[in-house]
C-alpha cells in the first residue's frame, strides 16, 4: 500500500529540491555551451524523465526541439526484465539533429543501449546522454552518460519523475523508499 501521506514511505531524502534545482541549472548551461549553434533534439524517455527534462530545457538558452519516446524495461516492481519494449516511438529523421537522450536513471543501462543502438541503426550520428542519475554499480551493458547529475548507491530512489509502481514522482525531492513498501501489495 502507497501510504495517504507519501512522505511516510520515505526512509530518507537522498538529494533535496535546492540540490536538484541548482544542477540542473548548472548542466543547463554547460549543454547550452556544448550545443551552440548545433540543430539539438532533447529526447526524453517517458516517464521517468519528464519532470527532470522540463526543468533542464528551461535551464537551456539555446534553441531546441522536444520529443519523447517510450520504452519498458521494468513491469511494475524494483527489478529489471532486460527486455525492452517500445511503447511510443519518434516520427522524424533522427540523422538531421544531434541528440540528447535524457533519463531518469541509468541502472543496468540496458535500456539507454537499446534505445541508443536502435537510433545509431535508423542513421543517427551524433547521440549523447544526459542521466538525471547514475547507478553505476548495477551496470550490465556497456554504457556511460555524457552528463550526470548525481551518483547514487544501489538503493531504489524515487521521486523527482522517478516512480514505484507509478506512484511517488511527485515528490519533490529524490528519497530512498523503505524496503517494506515493497513487500506490501499495492
Ligand atoms: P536500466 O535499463 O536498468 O538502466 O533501467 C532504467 C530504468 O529503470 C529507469 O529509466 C527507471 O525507470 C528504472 N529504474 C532503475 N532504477 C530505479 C530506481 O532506483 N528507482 C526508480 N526507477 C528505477
Ligand atoms: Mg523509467
């Protein structure tokens, strides 16, 4: 059961609202520097993505064109299927723009790969990755973020676009859920 009061599911903020704002805002302005006077699509991969992706377009002074794509690796619970699934695709030619891939989190990073060798395959050439975090203990496939926000250990965070069975990516913060919520049903 997710409890009435969210906070009550949370053993303990990771990183808080300030920390968030204030390097989001800080990669915001080192992609506006990388990117100047290149055609950028942001790409971000829903759901996890889209609270982190619409602070940082606004933290970028360039300008830019927005998609989303949809995939699934995960059903509902903390562990990963390995398969990967697209749920909502892009319709435009992937080779006219650089593209910046943002995630939520790069886990086993099967996802990312996926994702970024379909992209390479339809002609793409120039992909980079932009991870709001990065669990690089629980890497499988051989991928790396261009940019990343925060490191995180191998605990299962939420918040901040980042869910649990859909639930709790409207905290503000991003906070590391009490394993019992796991056991409960929802
Ligand atoms: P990967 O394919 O294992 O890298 O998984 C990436 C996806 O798994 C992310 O986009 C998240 O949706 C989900 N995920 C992985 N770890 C967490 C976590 O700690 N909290 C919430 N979602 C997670
Ligand atoms: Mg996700």
């Amino acid at each position: 059961m997710i409890s009435a009061n969210m906070q009550e599911d949370i053993l303990k903020v990771l990183i808080s609202e300030e920390e968030l704002q204030k390097k989001v805002r800080a990669l915001g302005a080192q992609i506006t520097k990388d990117y100047a006077g290149s055609r950028l699509l942001v790409l971000g991969v829903l759901k996890g993505s889209f609270v982190f992706m619409s602070d940082l377009i606004r933290a970028l002074d360039l300008p830019c064109q927005v998609e989303f794509m949809a995939v699934s690796s995960y059903q509902s619970g903390v562990k990963t299927s390995g398969v990967v699934k697209i749920i909502k695709d892009i319709d435009i030619d992937p080779n006219a723009f650089n593209i910046l891939i943002v995630e939520d989190i790069l886990d086993s990073g099967l996802t990312l790969s996926y994702l970024k060798n379909l992209l390479l395959q339809r002609g793409a050439s120039n992909i980079k990755i932009a991870t709001l975090l990065d669990k690089p203990s629980r890497r499988v496939a051989d991928i790396r973020p261009d940019y990343s926000c925060f490191e995180v250990p191998d605990e299962f965070v939420v918040g901040y676009g980042l869910d649990y069975a859909e639930h709790y990516r409207n905290l503000p913060y991003v906070g590391v859920l009490k394993p019992e919520v796991y056991a409960k049903s929802v």
